[in-house]
C-alpha cells in the first residue's frame, strides 16, 4: 500500500534523524513527539488532526455544552474564592478545537457577567493547526470585547497568574518513554530504521540501557519496586517524564489559584499493576484503536494513560497543595449535572414542556450526551485532579465540584 506524502515525509526525516546519531536510534519519546509536534507534518500541527464523533477520537466538549458549562459556573465559584481578582485569569492548555473555550466564554458572558468582566482567557496551544481550528470557533462569538488570546508558556511571566489553569485530555498526549524489563533489569525501547532492497524505509524497535537514569529514579520516587518478583520477565509500561516538566512550568507561572486536570488514568499502584504488563500505550485512527504507532504517521493520535500519583508529587515538589483527586462523573455530578438529567427526565428544559417528536429526540438525545459524561467506564471514569497554591485547604475544598452530590 503506497504511503500518504505526510507518512512518507516523517519516515524520511526520522531516518535521517536515526542516521546522524551514534547508537542509529531515538527514543520513543523521540519518536512520539516527532509524528505528533513536528513543526510542518506532525499529528497535531497539521490539520489532520480529527476530533469528533466521526474522526479519531471525541472528547467530553463534544456532548454538548454541558461539559463546558458546568466547568465555567465552577469557574465562577473559584473567582469568588481569590476575592473576585481583576484579571481573573483562566489558561487553557491545549484547547482542542475550541469547544470548551466557547462554551465556557460564553456562559460566563450570559450567567456570570461581573466574573466575565474581569476575565483573562488565555490559551496555550503548541499545535499550530489546532489554533487555527480554535480560532475560526471563536470568531463566531457574537461576544464583543472578547477577553481572549493565544500565547506561550514563556510569553507569561513567573508568578503572574491569578486564577486558574485547566487542561481537559492533554497530559495523556505529551511524549512517553517505554521500558521494559529484562532479564531484571530495566531497560529502554528505542526506535531505529531498516531499508529493504526496494529503499522502502520500515522502522523497528531495539532494546537496551535506558537513555537518562531519571527512569530508574521515577520508580524509586513512585515507589515501585520492579525487581520484587511481581513484574514477568518482559513487563513494559511508558514513563511521562514531560508531564513533570509539564507541572513545574505551571506551578512556577501560577501565583495565587488552582489548576485542574482532567484526564484518563490512574494512580501509580495501578498504573503499574503486574498484570498491566503491556503498558497503555493506545494509538486512534478514525474512530478506532490498536497498538502499532508505527503506522500512520502523523495521521493518527497516540496516547498513554496519565499517572496522576507523579503529577500530585510533582505538583507537591513545585509549590502546589493537593487538593483532591476523584472522578468527573462526581466532579460534574456536584456541579450540577445530576440537577440538568432530572430537568429532561422530567420532561422540562429550561421550564418549556415538551412540544412535539422533535423535541422528544432532541431531549434523549441530550440525555444520552449527559450520562456519557458520568458513565464510570467512560468518560465519567476519567479523573479530576485539583491542585491550589497560595490557598489555605480548607478554602480549597469548599470548591463546589467537589461537594458530595445530594442523593436523588
């Protein structure tokens, strides 16, 4: 089957790359980051990317603007919690297609006006196809003075952020380093490139020592002990050592707020569990997942479950406070979700009684999207982790989302 110019273009420069090193090998990491941020034909940077219900993947933003809601009255809470600041600033890191942002600017605009007054809404996006998508979302709301733009971490300055900062689906796209166990040793998954007869460039994996003993020590500070006996010869699981680096850039620009992250994974006794012994490194491709990030290059997302036990310590180790860690379906849930189910279960949206088939479907419809937002083996399993600095714990956790829910 012939390659796509974009498939072929990344072989070739991974090959190139792989042939001016002197082991001809990068890491996995290496690699992820390659098919996924190249500058000109990386997964994300170019317009390939393909967020949906029809594309590769979908995300909670995609239900209907309930996610997105129900985030920004929580918003809305946390500024009066830092005493109604002016800016408030929100950062959204990796906004996808803009979904969340429009959601969020516009509910604030509509229910919380004294809030969006005093609003900054920034975002921080790497992927240059992504900001176009964000932008042309955006420019469609008939919001005037939209306090909205786009910016680098290093365009902010340190300690300057008064609000929040948030990520929905991020960390579990940042590059991962894989290792494996070997002969009870730890060792590394390495790239590297064979050329058939034909030039046919087919890329490979090696084995060997691991590139940076900052993977050792990951699983000493984790507290797994790979060599108890537990782990089978050949166990391989990723290390996420960017969403480290990820955490001390935020805590270092935060100087009074929170910082939320959703995302799907686990903690580190799980993430780590013997049996878990092929890691979760997961590749979608039009709607679909399977295990080879060797193919489709740069047309296909790959991703790994977070380790959220490394972003608490990290976070920890930077000057945040732990605030909670639980599940979005609690999450949204205490927000006020379970309060919209009843509202359609009860027949009424927004106190207008049913008028016809048409609303009938477009109801169930939108009850279907709300319960797929708390499913416990979906997106509702996902976890909320919340994190603060310069707030005592106490004021923390009085946010509302997470709140025990009254029981119906």
């Amino acid at each position: 089957m012939s390659l796509s110019p974009q498939e072929t273009f990344l072989r070739q420069l991974i090959a190139n790359k792989i042939a001016t090193t002197a082991n001809q090998r990068i890491s996995f990491a290496e690699y992820m980051d390659l098919v996924l941020y190249h500058s000109q034909q990386g997964y994300y940077t170019t317009g390939a990317v393909n967020i949906g219900s029809e594309g590769d993947f979908f995300t909670s933003s995609h239900l209907g603007h309930d996610f997105g809601e129900l985030l920004a009255g929580q918003f809305a809470q946390i500024w009066g919690i830092l005493g109604h600041p002016k800016p408030f600033t929100l950062v959204e890191m990796g906004a996808g297609q803009g979904l969340i942002a429009a959601d969020v600017l516009t509910y604030l605009h509509r229910q919380y006006p004294d809030c969006f007054a005093a609003l900054d809404y920034i975002i921080i996006e790497k992927a240059a196809g992504l900001i176009s998508k964000q932008q042309q979302v955006l420019n469609q709301l008939n919001i005037p003075g939209l306090p909205l733009s786009w910016c680098t971490f290093e365009e902010l300055s340190d300690h300057s952020i008064i609000g929040c900062c948030f990520s929905n689906e991020l960390v579990d796209a940042f590059p991962v380093h894989q290792v494996v166990l070997e002969n009870g040793q730890l060792q590394e998954v390495y790239v590297t490139t064979v050329t058939t007869e034909t030039n046919e460039i087919h890329l490979g994996e090696v084995i060997d020592d691991t590139s940076t003993p900052q993977l050792n020590e990951y699983f000493q500070w984790m507290g797994i002990d790979l060599y108890s006996g537990a782990y089978p010869d050949g166990y391989r699981s990723e290390v996420n050592l960017a969403a480290l680096d990820w955490m001390k850039t935020i805590a270092n620009k935060l100087k009074r707020g929170f910082l939320l992250t959703i995302d799907y994974g686990y903690s580190a006794d799980r993430y780590y569990l013997p049996t878990r012994h092929q890691g979760t490194l997961k590749c979608y491709y039009r709607h679909r997942h399977h295990d080879n990030p060797y193919v489709n290059l740069g047309q296909q997302d790959i991703t790994a479950h977070v380790n959220f036990t490394a972003l608490e310590r990290q976070g920890e180790l930077s000057g945040l406070q732990t605030v909670e860690l639980t599940k979005q379906g609690l999450f949204l849930m205490a927000l006020g979700l379970g309060d919209r189910i009843s509202a359609l279960s009860a027949g009424n949206q927004q106190g207008q009684a049913i008028a016809g088939a048409q609303d009938l479907i477009r109801i169930m419809g939108r009850r279907d999207a709300l319960h797929q937002l708390i499913d416990p083996t979906g997106l509702g399993g996902f976890m909320v982790l919340v994190q603060c600095k310069g707030l005592s714990l106490e004021k923390a956790r009085s946010l509302k989302g997470l709140t025990i829910p009254p029981m119906a």
